[in-house]
C-alpha cells in the first residue's frame, strides 16, 4: 500500500488536505476558519481531479499545429470539473460569509457556540 | 458531566475523521497510477481530442467539452452563481424590514465608510494605470476562450475584478453613474436568457435530429466554434456582474445607488 | 406523440429561465407568474407519465448531438415521471398555502427573490429527477444546496441564520464528499454517465482486489447524501432548519428537498453502481440498520421536545429513517416500499408544516405545547387539516401512512432473512406507537378547550389555503386507498428503471 501511495503521491497530499479541511470545517469553532476548512477542503479536490488528469511528458489539451493524437494531449475532462467546482466553491463562500455578516451584526462574535448560548437571552428569538 | 460528554463527543469525531482519511489513502493507493493515462477513460477522450476540432470548432478541447459535449453541466453551473447572488441580495440587500431593526442594533450599515476609501490618491493612481488594462485583458480572455485557456469564467471574473477596483478607488458615485441596479438587472437577464435559450435550443434540435443553424466558423480563428464565443461572452457577463454585485452588497448592502435609505442619512 | 419526449428538458430549461425572469418582475406579478407556470409544468409532466404508461419503456434524451458516453443525457421512465409529478403537486400546494406567512416573514420588496429560488429549485429537483449523468447530479445538487439556504434565509430572525449556518456547512460536508464519491468513481472507470458506468463498474467489481475500492468510493458518496437527507446520527440539524423556517420553506425543505438527494442516491446505485454490486458491499447492511435506528431516535426526540415544529421535524427525521430502511432492505419489494413513502411522507410532511403555523397564530403565535390548548378550536379548519396529516403519520387505515408502513411489512416478510425481519418489524412496531403516542397527545391538547370560549378568533382561511390542502388530502386520500395502484405503477417503473 506505501508503495503504490508512494506512486500516487500527488493525489496522497490531495486527500490529505481534503481531510484537513474536512476537519477544520466540522471543528472549528470560529465561522470564518470553518470557512477556510471548507476552501482548503474544496481545493484538495481540485488538486485531486487535476493530478488524477495529469499524463506525464503530454501538452495541454489545446490544439496545436493541428495534431489532433490522443497521445499528444492530457486528459481534458477533469479540467472541465474543476471549472465547475471553482464556480461552485466561489458561491458558497460568497453566502456563507455574508451569512457570517448577519450573524456577527446580530451576536457580535464569530464563535457558533457563542452565538447559541447568546441566542437563548435573545428576546425576539425565544 | 456535560463537558465530559463534549470531550468525548470530540474525541470521537475526530476518530472518525482520521478513519475517514485512512479509508480514503486506501482507496488512492488502488487508483491508476499517477502520471499515466488511464485506459479506462480512453473511449470518452478519444473522441474530444481526435474529433473535437472538427464537431465544436474550437481549439481549446476543454472549451469544446464543457460548451459543446458536456454544455448541461455548464448550463446549470452559471445558474449557480446567480442563485448564489440572489441569496446575498436577501441576507445582505438593505430594505424596510432590516432597516426597521438597526434601532435595535440589529443591523448596523456604515454608510460613511466607503465614501472615505475614495480618496486615497495612490489607489487612484494605480488605478488610472491598471484599469484599462485589466479590462482589455478580460475582454482577450473572454474573446479567445475557444482558441486558448480562458473563456467566460476565467474573463469574466477578470472583468469583475476591474469593477471593483474601479469602485473601490474611483467611489461607488462614478460607478453608479453608468452601473446601476438596473443595468446590472438587466445585463444579467439578457445573458442568462440567452444562454438557456441557445442552449435549450442547440438541445432540441439535437436530440431531435434537426439540422442546426449555428454556423461553426473556421477554426483558429475568432470566430469559431459555433455557439462557445456568445455563450462565452454571455457568462462572462453574468460573472463580472455577480463579482461587483457581491462587493457591492457587502460594502454597502445594495447593487446600486439606494434612494430610499441613503438619502435619509 | 413523440414531441412530449421533448417535455423533461422544458421542465428543466423553462424552469431555470423563470427563476431569471422572475428577479426582474414585480413580486405580485412573480407570485400569480409562478403558480401558473407551475401549474403548466405539472401538466407537462402529466404527458410524460402518460406517454411513457402509453408506450411501455423509458426513454433516455439527448442533450445535443452527441450520445451516450460523450454528451449528457437525461432520461424519463415511470418513476421518474411519478417523483416529478408528486414533487411538483407539493411545490404548487406549498408556495400557495404559505404564502401569508411569507408576506409577513420578508420584506416586500424583496418577495419576487424568494420566487426566484423557487423557479430553480424547481429546476433542480426537476435535473436530480431526470438526470442520466453523475456530474449532471452534482451540479444540480448545488443549485437545490443554495437554493434551499436561500429560502430558509428570507425569515430575518437570529435563530433563523443560526440554522441557516449550521444547515449550510453540514450540506457542504455532503456535498464535499459527493463530489469526492463521484471523482473516484470517475477515476476507477472513466465515465461520468451512468449507463457506461455501471457496465464499466459490473466488469470491475469481478477483480476483488477493486471492490473494496468501489465499496469506498460508493461509502463516501452515501455518507454525503445521508448528511444532506438528514440519515439518523445526522439527523441533529433538523429540528432547527424546519422550525425556524418560514412555513413555506419548512414545507419545501422537509417534503422535497431530503427526498430529492434520497431519490438521486437511489438513482445513483440503481443506474451507476448497479443493484449487484451493490449487493456484494456492505452498505445497505448499515443502511438498514441507521434507518431503523433513526425510526426510534427520531420518535423517541419528538416525544421528548415541547415545540410543536420541533415535533413534527423530528417526525421527519423517523421518517427519513424509513425510506433508507426500504433501500436497505433490497429487493422489488424493499425498493417500491421506499419510493411508496417518499411520495407519502412528501404530501404529509407538508401538509402538516404549513398547518401548524396557522394553530400556532390563534395561540398567541407560539408553538409551545402549553400554548397551544384548545387551538384546534379556535380554527376548526387548520385543526381539520392537522388532524389528517397526524392520522397519516400515526398510520391510520385510508390514509398514505398506513400504506407504507404495509409496504414495509410486506417487503421484510417477502424475501428477507430472519435477522431483517426482526429488524424491520421492531422498529415498526416501536415507531407506530410511539408515533401514536405523540401525535394523538398533541391532538388531545388542541382540541381540549382551554377556557376563554372565544372560539373564532381567526376562522377565515383564504382559497388560496384550502384549494392546495384539499389537494394534498386529496393526494394523501389516494396513497391511502387506492395502494395497490400507485404500487402497481412503481413496479412497472422499477421495471424500466434498472
């Protein structure tokens, strides 16, 4: 198993960071590193799907002096993922931090556990 | 009791957090080697490569994939950002409800903030020297998504960025002169419209076996590859105008000039 | 005839181009835009359950010039034309019946976004349903992601945002890991669409040396739908996200959403795993069991708490532990069970969210139990309502509830070992008394008076609330009675679905 994840190392540390930022974003107590988790999360698996597209000594799939080969080019299809993922990615970190503005407006802490125990004094929310 | 059952609690789910990786390095440590190609995804490449030029028209494979072959996926991933901008506009958008509640300290907008930043006369500078470049650059990008990495996320985001610089030395006033809620609105519109109309269109009479009036173009050059330039340009729109809209609401918690509420400051 | 083959990609394209069109209208005109179009896409996919009735066989379309293991394609049969169907009907039911909760919750000027949201949620459910393509899925697995945080934002109070958070990040955990699911899969065979894939994934799981990998790979895409659907030891974000919700939201999130990411996991190892692979794993062992254990935990929970809402959202939480105890269980029978109840438990869950606000307003708008005395009283017609929905969930013969929960019992008798059968009929039989317990509690306390015989002080409910409650008690009435029909037609769509 070493071995073989010693070949596979690029999508080792992918998956490793990907745990990292799993970690961080079910852990954290702060909103924003939970943030942060969820970002690193998300890279790590672009950097999954990347490395898994990589072919060692190819071009990028973009036509060149019209060689139209299989052999000369990368897989393309991961590299349509990961766009999509980026999209993804960028709009829920857009809501979740203005999520985070609301909440740091209406607590004024960014601690989620914080803003529970708050909550139970507040008067409107009973 | 209650902290023991906390620690515990922590305890064991950063246990199976650790397993989670575990299973997972297991699972890579079987996958197909690193750096070579997989034959099990020959069939599908095959096709994009080889006869991708000739089928879409564009140069860039990728470009031709998520456009072309793969164009649902990429249909509902520039919904994505737009539900994602309609979201902010309710949490973030200023209106009589959450403006009632700032006498509470529920919701406080600093409106004097963003006036200030305008004056700072390094941003402006740089900003005279940077702008018109980093539009130009995003048009480039936006216009040659078929020919070369790029295309209308990559542009568009560019764009959105030379927005924002824009606003944040210029003031949001100059934006607002030409930008508004309205143009933004509307831009938005036309361009999502377009999208899934070409697109349910090209849909249709695909699947129907109908002749398709798109026009491929010759490859290499600008205009080529069909339907990927507009729908390029389309979604480059739709992002730059999220990327403002979301600095926007977040500096002052509406897209464009708010008559109702900033005037009464 | 054959022009109706092009109506599930109108459901999807139309539905995405509302969503646009109704962020430029005017909110009034938003709300009349989209019951009428809701209505028309109800009628659309009426014709699609006809014709794929009329002729026999499922039928996979397109999108665009390229087939099947190049271009995405999405794909109608019996069932799938049935889960759109029962999806829709509650959509139309909730957004109308809600509506005065939703004028109240939000700010006026911004009600046209909140129909926004709706159009693409729509679209989202309608892509999950149809989809032939695991991408495909994910992608529209985000729009319904941000567009369910969307409509559980617009009520603008702390706890609101509070749940709102906690909801979000554990659908972005799922989400996380579904997408890491679908990225292995795609690694180990090198299609995305299902049809190749699960042809791909039968010839792998040959080589024992990769099922473990397959079994991996399909875990974690689980554990991700799991967390989404609210599966028992995730099931804790519940009670908060639907009680907390505006009506409208709390109806949407409860009875389509989870169903929808149950209904795309289901998809996914029919269509891309396939049901012999799935066979040789582990997986639907430690399904059956979650599920039936989330059928106590949750009835147990709702005992146990003194809101109302929270009742009825742990309710959910047992009920989402029966569907995933169908899937675990296998078989025509265990499968037909588990698509039985996520139509019943979508026409109930709603129809019991959008009532209990409307008890809790002539209590004093509070949906403490202590509160709520005597309030089926005071509005005869949401205590009307209430009550169907509670015998239902209770499992009273002519109601949906008693028919799945025959279902379930015919489909642990029917080919099951001893050890399932014992399983599946404990918690059954644990989860409809408790059930009883608690539901015929809370109806003893809203119809026993509680002294000021000020009996209406609010008995005018608008059409625009009884027309979709009549709907869904029709609904519910024909689950009940007429079961054997409805699982004839699911039959037929399993048939056609593999």
């Amino acid at each position: 198993m070493i071995t073989h994840l010693w070949i596979n190392n690029e999508e080792a540390v992918a998956i490793i960071l990907f745990g990292i930022g799993f970690t961080m974003l079910l852990f954290q107590k702060n909103l924003l590193k939970k943030l942060i988790g969820m970002n690193i999360m998300d890279t790590g698996t672009f950097l999954f799907l990347a490395s898994m597209g990589y072919i060692e000594g190819r071009r990028p799939p973009i036509v060149e002096n019209g060689v139209l080969e299989r052999s000369a080019y990368i897989n393309p299809v991961p590299a349509g993922l990961v766009l999509t993922g980026i999209v993804v990615s960028v709009s829920v970190t857009a809501i979740m931090l203005s999520l985070t503005v609301r909440l740091y407006k209406r607590y004024h802490t960014l601690d989620i556990d914080e803003m529970y125990e708050r909550s139970k004094h507040a008067a409107e929310d009973r | 009791m209650k902290k023991a059952f906390h620690r515990f609690y922590n305890l064991i789910a950063v246990i199976c957090c650790l397993l989670l990786i575990g299973v997972l390095l297991y699972a890579v440590s079987m996958l197909p080697h690193y750096g070579q190609e997989n034959p099990r995804s020959v069939e599908v490449v095959e096709r994009y490569v080889h006869d991708g030029l000739e089928e879409t028209g564009a140069t860039n494979i990728v470009a031709g994939m998520i456009l072309d072959y793969r164009a649902f996926d990429t249909l509902g991933e520039s919904h994505v950002l737009f539900t994602a901008l309609i979201c902010v506009i309710i949490l973030l958008g200023k209106d009589v409800k959450n403006m009632r509640r700032e006498y509470d300290g529920y919701y406080t907008v600093e409106y004097e903030s963003y006036h200030k930043l305008a004056d700072d006369k390094i941003l402006r500078l740089v900003g005279y020297i940077l702008l018109p470049c980093l539009f130009l650059f995003g048009i480039y990008i936006l216009l040659n998504g078929q020919l070369s990495p790029g295309g209308g996320f990559s542009g568009g985001a560019i764009m959105g960025a030379a927005l924002i610089i824009f606003a944040a030395a210029f003031g949001f006033e100059t934006v607002d002169k030409v930008f508004t809620e309205k143009v933004l609105k509307g831009v938005t519109f036309v361009s999502l419209a377009f999208y899934s109309f070409a697109k349910g269109y090209v849909f249709f009479t695909g699947a129907n076996g109908l002749e398709n009036h798109v026009p491929k173009g010759e490859p290499g050059m600008i205009l080529s590859g069909g339907l990927i330039l507009p729908l390029d340009i389309a979604v480059g729109m739709v992002v730059a105008c999220t990327m403002y809209g979301f600095y926007s609401l977040f500096r002052r918690g509406s897209i464009g000039h708010d008559h109702t509420f900033m005037d009464q400051q | 005839m054959e022009f109706i083959t092009n109506f599930p990609l109108f459901t999807i394209v139309l539905s995405l181009f509302s969503g646009v069109l109704c962020y430029m209208l005017k909110p009034r005109v938003a709300k009349i835009y989209t019951l009428v179009y809701e209505g028309f896409l109800i009628l659309l996919v009426s014709a699609v359950l006809y014709y794929v009735l009329a002729t026999g066989q499922a039928f996979t379309y397109v999108m665009g010039e390229f087939p099947a293991p190049w271009g995405n394609e999405i794909r109608a049969g019996v069932l799938e034309a049935m889960i759109a169907l029962c999806f829709l009907i509650v959509m139309i039911c909730s957004v109308s019946a809600g509506f005065r909760f939703l004028k109240t919750d939000m700010d006026e000027s911004k009600l046209n976004l909140y129909f926004t949201l709706v159009n693409l949620m729509t679209a989202a459910l309608m892509s999950l349903v149809w989809t032939n393509d695991l991408f495909t899925g994910y992608v529209f697995l985000e729009i319904l992601t941000l567009t369910s945080c969307g409509v559980l934002i617009v009520r603008e109070i702390g706890r609101t945002s509070l749940a709102a958070v906690r909801y979000m990040i554990l659908n972005l955990l799922g989400s996380g890991l579904f997408l890491l699911g679908v990225v292995l899969l795609y690694d180990l065979t090198g299609h995305l669409l299902m049809v190749p894939m699960k042809e791909t994934i039968a010839e792998l799981a040959t080589d024992p040396a990769v099922l473990p990998v397959i079994g991996v790979a399909v875990g974690i895409l689980t554990i991700g739908l799991s967390i989404k659907s609210g599966l028992f030891p995730f099931h804790f974000w519940m009670p908060d996200t639907y009680g907390w919700a505006t009506p409208t939201s709390a109806a949407l999130l409860s009875s389509l959403v989870s169903k929808a990411y149950i209904f795309l996991l289901f998809k996914t190892y029919y269509r891309a795993i396939g049901i012999d692979v799935l066979q040789q794993l582990p997986i639907r062992h430690v399904l059956l069991v979650l599920g039936a254990m989330g059928i106590v935990v949750g009835s147990l929970q709702a005992i146990h708490t003194n809101n109302l809402n929270h009742m009825v959202a742990y309710s959910s939480a047992a009920q989402i532990g029966y569907i995933y105890m169908g899937i675990g269980l296998g078989g025509v029978a265990g499968y037909t069970a588990a698509m039985f109840h996520v139509m019943a438990h979508a026409i109930t869950k709603s129809q019991l969210f959008l009532t209990t606000p409307r008890l809790a307003e002539v209590a004093g708008g509070n949906l403490k139990f202590q509160d709520l005395q005597g309030s089926a009283l005071k509005t005869r017609v949401a205590g009307f309502y209430f009550t169907i929905g509670a015998f239902s969930m209770i499992g009273i013969p002519i109601f949906a509830g008693f028919s799945s929960k025959l279902q379930f019992a015919l489909a642990a008798v029917t080919g099951a070992g001893i050890k399932r059968i014992l399983i599946v009929m404990l918690a059954l039989a644990v989860s409809s008394m408790l059930n009883a317990l608690y539901f015929v509690m809370t109806l003893i306390r809203i119809y026993t008076p509680d002294g000021d015989n000020n009996r209406s002080v609010m008995t005018h409910h608008h059409i625009n609330y009884h027309l979709p409650m009549l709907l869904l008690t029709a609904a519910n009435l024909l689950l009940g009675l007429r079961c054997d029909l409805i699982v004839d037609l699911i039959g037929k769509g399993l048939a056609m679905f593999g």
